[in-house]
C-alpha cells in the first residue's frame, strides 16, 4: 500500500468527520430557529449534550456493538467488547485496506450515531423533561442505533441480503424519524396547537437561523455522503457531490412547487425542508443513482415534503421541525429509490427498510413508556407555557426579550 494514498485516503476521512460535525451546528439552530423563542435554550442544550453523549456511549459500547467482527457476518447480533482497542497485530497502513486508520473509522461513525438522536430532539421539542430525553437519547445511541447499523454497515443479516444503504437514508435518517415518531406519540400534542376550530400554527420564532440550519446542513452533508465512499477516491467522492447537490435542489424546488398549489403561498418553511428532504433521500444511492435519476429522487423527496407535514397534523401527530417527515418518510422513500433507480433488488430494500424502523419504533415506544411511568415524560402545562428555558435552565436566550424582561422581575 502506497503511503502517500493511504494519508490522502484518511485525510478525507477526517474532513468528512469534520464536515459531519458541523451537521450538528445545523441541526441546533435549524431546531432553535423552529421553536417558539421562550424554548431556544432548551433545545440548544439538547444538541449539545447529544453530541457529547453520541461519541461517549459509541466510545463505551456502541462501536463494538455495530462492527462486532467477521464471526457475526450474517447474524443479527454481535457485541466485540467495551471501549477501543484495535489489537495486538494492528497496523494501520492494513486496516481497511489502507483506507484509513482504525481510529479515524471510529470518531467518522461516531458522528452518524450522535446525528439518529439529534433526530428527535426537534420532534419532540417544546414539551419533554430534559433528563428523561437524555437517557432516552443514550439508550438509542448505546443500543437500537449500534444492532440496526450492524444489520447492514456491520456485515448482519441485511447486508447478506443485498440489503443497500449507501449512506444512511435508513440506517440513520429513518430510524432517527422512527425513534421521534414514537416518542411523539408517547408526548402528545403541544397545547393549544390542536382545537376544536382545527389546527393552531405555532411559528417558530427564527426563519433566519433556520435557513441557516439548512445550509450548515447541506454543507456538512458533503462529509456525510462523500465520507461514505470510505476512501479519497477521486471518482467516487466527486460523483457523490453531483448527487447529493442535485438532489438538494430538487428537493427545493419540489417543496416549493407542491406547497405553492396546496397553499397558495412561498412557504420557506416547506422549501426548507424540501432541501433537507431530497437531501435524506438521496443518502441511500448518491454512489448508485445517476446524476439525472438523483434529480427525481430529490424532487420526489420534496413534493412528500408538505404532504407529509399535513398529514401528520392531520393525525394530530406534532412535530415542531418537521422530522418525521424529512428524516422518516424520505428516508424510506430514498431507499427504495436505490431499487427502482440505483439497481438494488426492490423487495429487498422494502424488507430492510421497514424492518430497521419497526425495531426502532418498538425499542423507542418501550423505553419511552418506561422512562414515561417511572421519570415522567412531559413538562407540567404550567413550564410549557412559561417556556422551557426559565423551568428547565432558569436562563433566556435573549436578554433584551419581553420574556427575559419578566423572568428577571420574577426574581428580584
């Protein structure tokens, strides 16, 4: 193996890590920017415990737990041990076939673990406790995140099947949705958001930070996509890029067109998430799909993209940032994609898919119950409407606010 490639190779690999990184800066303002201001401290706390929680519990177990070895190759399960220790006859220049090293593979995919609970953080926003979410966020990245990763990325059962998940429209992004849709039901609405006059809006208090949550987002994206070729190599990376921002665009035009003829409006919102739609979509088959192809991928992704939205309101499923809609229902849409356009057997991609979310909405629906009848889950309806920054963090995000002006009177 020569040298110089196997630095460039992992130099890549830790770019990637770093652009994936920045996925969780774009996370915490997009979700900051869609709750209501008097919940901005909160859901930055969350995002940033997440982060720090992801790569501890992935450190402790959750690595070992999603690349158990080649002796589970097909299984269902597999557990290598706690902690990191790449063995006694490690070399770097071997591992992987001098891709990169064994550490860079371990804080790369650290990354993607602590991104499935960042998921729900949005989703369940503006009413939960938050000791309860952050154990429940530890158990999805310690365990159901880790078992369904091996069924594919850890050589299990489904990638014995000819399961393909390039990137992770399922692997992450759908069992992330999957985990939020749960324990969204578990929560219940917001109050006051549905009446007995129909469906009360409530804005969020930010669309500047949200569009810049998104194009954080589609930034780090090219690490997250263009990482998981795994390597530098040079026409694999760039051909990723193509798709991913194909899609990307498609999905924003997508969203706008659809949102535009159910509402008669130019809803940045719906384009927003449009963009993180085609996005999510395209994750499954950006190194499979043809450029051409990944432009209907991402429009597909979309125009799901408000139709998703009413419909969960329509259910009286309340999700604040919209990501069940992005992270779940284009996350499935785009794996099936990589069958009907990336040459995957369709069946095959329709068993993987649904398989990996049942197990996350049965494992996030037990803990979450559990948690539920022993900690609690939900805020009392006096902190939520007071906001969840004075009853959570007894702070604002913004000082110069009537809210801040009568929290500080409060304590005087």
């Amino acid at each position: 193996m020569d040298l110089g490639l196997f630095t460039a190779n992992n130099t890549w690999m830790l770019v990637s890590t770093v652009l994936v990184f920045i996925m969780h800066l774009g996370f915490s303002t997009l979700e900051a920017g869609f709750v209501q201001k008097k919940n901005v401290v909160n859901i930055l706390f969350k995002n940033a415990m997440i982060i720090a929680i992801g790569i501890l519990t992935y450190y402790i177990m959750g690595f070992n737990l999603m690349y158990p070895g080649e002796a589970y190759s097909g299984g269902f399960f597999g557990f290598a041990g706690f902690g990191l220790d790449p063995g006694p006859d490690y070399v770097p220049i071997e591992y992987v076939d001098g891709a990169y090293t064994y550490w860079t593979d371990f804080i790369f995919q650290a990354m993607f673990a602590a991104t499935a609970a960042t998921i729900v953080s949005g989703a369940v926003a503006e009413r939960i406790k938050l000791g309860p979410f952050l154990l429940f966020a530890t158990l999805l990245v310690a365990v159901a995140y880790p078992i369904t990763g091996m069924w594919k990325w850890g050589t299990g059962w489904l990638d014995a099947m000819g399961f393909a998940d390039f990137a992770g429209s399922t692997l992450v992004h759908a069992c992330g949705g999957a985990a939020a849709l749960a324990i969204v039901i578990l929560l219940g609405p917001r109050s006051g958001k549905y009446t007995d006059k129909g469906i009360k809006p409530i804005p969020g208090h930010s669309m500047p930070l949200a569009a810049i949550g998104v194009f954080l987002l589609w930034f780090g994206w090219f690490g997250f996509n263009g990482g998981s070729v795994l390597s530098g190599d040079p026409e694999g990376v760039s051909l990723v890029f193509v798709t991913t921002s194909l899609a990307a665009s498609a999905g924003a035009i997508g969203a706008f067109v659809a949102s535009y003829l159910m509402f008669k409006s130019f809803d940045l919102s719906m384009v927003l998430n449009g963009i993180l739609g085609g996005l999510v979509g395209i994750t499954a088959g950006a190194d499979v799909i043809s450029p051409g192809m990944s432009i209907i991928v991402g429009a597909i992704a979309g125009v799901i993209i408000p139709f998703s939205v009413v419909f969960f309101d329509k259910i009286k499923i309340d999700d604040p940032v919209g990501a069940t809609s992005v992270h779940l229902v284009c996350g499935i849409w785009g794996t099936l994609a990589v069958g009907i356009f990336g040459g995957a057997n369709f069946l095959t991609q329709l068993i993987g898919t649904l398989s990996v979310v049942a197990f996350t909405f049965v494992f996030s629906i037990a803990v979450g119950y559990a948690i539920k009848v022993t900690m609690g889950l939900r805020v009392s309806e006096e902190e939520e409407m007071k906001g969840l920054d004075i009853g959570e963090h007894d702070m604002m995000a913004y000082a110069d606010s009537v809210e801040s002006a009568a929290f500080n009177l409060s304590m005087k």
